[in-house]
C-alpha cells in the first residue's frame, strides 16, 4: 500500500442491528474511501479501483485488532467538540 494513504479510526459505535463496529477511513489527496470492522467491508468508495479496494479489505481484516486497539484510545465526545468548535468559526 503506497505511504501516502492515510489512514484514520472512528470510536466504536453500534450499528443499526447493536453490534459494536468501527469505522476505518482511508485517503490520499484524490481519493478516499470508508470500510468498517469487524466486517471488513469497504462500504463507500471514491477513486480507488477495485484491486486496491480488495487490498484495503485485506488490511483491514489483517490488522484487525491492531485497528480495534487504535478505536478504544479514540475519545467520541473529545472529536465531536472539537469538530464543532471548527465549524462555527
């Protein structure tokens, strides 16, 4: 997977069936694309094709409690405040 991938972990949060998931971003500077754990599933995708998609998925599902770990140090609230302190101004 190229560097300039970046890669970013949303808090746990339950779905609409009330399973805990997380949801793990991927961006460069064109392209960007959203999967969720523990699925493993790509859900929305922009630019990237479909060979680095399965690509991604595979990362995913292979660093998959590495991923989760990273979510639990996540603070939901803390990113919501700050995202909406930027917002406004």
């Amino acid at each position: 997977m190229p560097d300039e991938i970046k890669m970013s972990v949303s808090g746990a949060v339950k779905n609409k069936s009330g399973q805990k998931v997380v949801y793990v971003t991927f961006e460069d500077k064109e392209r960007s694309a959203e999967g969720v754990l523990p699925e493993g599933k790509i859900l929305k995708n922009t630019g990237f094709t479909q060979e680095e998609i399965k690509a991604l998925e595979q990362y995913m599902i292979s660093q998959k409690d590495a991923i989760i770990q990273m979510a639990r140090t996540v603070n939901p609230m803390k990113a919501f405040l700050s995202d909406g302190k930027n917002s406004h101004h």
